[in-house]
C-alpha cells in the first residue's frame, strides 16, 4: 500500500486526487476508494454519481473511440465493471494477446442503476432510469426505463406505463 493511500478516505483529499487524474469529473460526483479506473482521460463522471469500492472502469488508454460516459445521478452497486474495449480475436493464426482491441463508447445515461456484480460490455447503452440487476451481463443497449436481468441481460418490463412489453 502506497504511504498516501490513506489519504483517499479523507473526502477533501479524495476530491482532489480526483480532479488531478480523472479530467472530466463533476464537482459533486465522487470516487470512493479501492476503484480502479483505467484511462482516466476517456472516462466522464456526471453530477452526484457515486463510484462505490471495487468498481471497475476499463478504456484502452490514448484510443478516442473508448470512451465511458457517465450521466448525471447513475447509480452503482458495488463491484461493477465497465468495458469500452476487448480483444479481438479474428486471426486464429495469432495468439489473441498480438491481435489488438476492438474499442465502442459505453454511455450510462442518467439516473439508471446498475446492480451488485453487473458487467457492461463495449458498445452498450444503458438508458434513462433503467435498472440493471445484480449479476447481470449486459451485451446490447438496455432501453430508456426498462428492467434487464440475466446473462446476457434481458429486458423483463417497463417502469412506465408507456412502455409496457
């Protein structure tokens, strides 16, 4: 553990840190300690998003096609993880590690929820105040107010009367 670790329970010093490593965070979001963000410059945080412990944040580093956008009051369960980019793995002649990234933007629109252990895959949307439950896999974009579970996560109803299944 590095000697200022534990400067990252502090909220004051937290908020911070942040600022300095994570280029477009809202000033009321906030990151708790022991997340892992990977390629901070291409990840947005929104208003009053709360990253709890043990959430993942993966994008490919200096690639402007991995991008996470985070909206504003998104909700997170502990130890989500959140994919903009995975390995390609076309060329069977190559050994998957030599083959390069296949990069999709990720948005998380505003107010949804992501449950406990809930993975999202490149490419995916997560609409308007949808729900996403607890150990879910989430492959293909989740509409605006609708209720996904499974692995791969299926949308099982509507929150609205308009969108009813």
């Amino acid at each position: 553990m590095y000697f200022t670790h534990w400067l990252l329970f502090f909220k004051p010093f937290r908020a911070f840190f942040q600022k300095y490593k994570i280029k477009h965070i809202a000033a009321t979001a906030d990151v708790r300690p022991y997340c892992t963000i990977l390629g901070t410059d291409n990840v947005i945080i929104g208003e009053r998003v709360i990253i709890p412990p043990y959430t993942l944040l993966s994008s490919l580093p200096g690639n402007k096609e991995s991008i996470i956008t985070i909206e504003d009051d998104v909700l997170f369960g502990p130890n989500v993880s959140v994919y903009s980019s995975t390995h390609k793995f076309d060329d069977f002649s190559k050994p998957i590690k030599d083959q390069g990234y296949t990069c999709s933007p990720v948005l998380l629109k505003k107010g949804c929820w992501l449950g406990i252990n809930t993975v999202i895959l490149p490419g995916v949307t997560i609409g308007k105040n949808a729900v996403v439950g607890a150990n879910s896999v989430v492959t293909k974009d989740i509409p605006d107010f609708a209720i996904a579970v499974g692995a791969p996560a299926k949308v099982i109803k509507f929150t609205n009367e308009k969108n009813k299944l």
